[in-house]
C-alpha cells in the first residue's frame, strides 16, 4: 500500500484551466538575461547616501519637517552649501 505525502497533489490539473497570462502579469515577472535576474527599480548611484544618526535641535527639524516630503534632501542641500560644497 503506497502512502500519499504530505502536500503532494493527487489530482490531476488540466493545463487549459491555467489563468490568461494578462499584461499585468507579465509587467510583474521577474526578467532574465541569461542566468542572471535582472533588478527594477532605480538605479544603483555612482555616490550613495551614507545613513546616519544626527543629532537636531527640534525646531530646526520641524522647520524643514514643515516643508514636507524631501525634507532630509532639503536638510543634505542645506549642509552641503554650508560646508561650501
């Protein structure tokens, strides 16, 4: 007597009740050139950013927080023209 494992299917699936591979489907694939996948997404930088812990008074945070999103570029800009940069 053979014994059925665990999560094995036993029932057999018609290859005609597959999804229709839709545009959407294809855009979220994972695309190849030869063995190796490639990445979406932004590219990687020729200077990336460095993470940091800084240390703010608050106001000054909430001054550029209150500028709202890009605050911490606006904050990088605004040391970079104070270091003369």
């Amino acid at each position: 007597m053979q014994t059925k494992k665990p999560g094995a299917e036993s029932e057999w699936v018609d290859p005609d009740d597959a999804p229709h591979l839709t545009r959407e489907w294809f855009e979220r694939a994972d695309l190849y050139h030869g063995d190796k996948m490639v990445r979406r997404g932004r590219p990687k930088s020729a200077s990336p950013k460095q993470a940091v812990n800084l240390r703010l008074d608050a106001d000054v945070l909430e001054h550029f927080r209150r500028t709202g999103p890009g605050w911490q570029s606006r904050i990088n800009e605004a040391l970079r023209k104070a270091a003369g940069l």
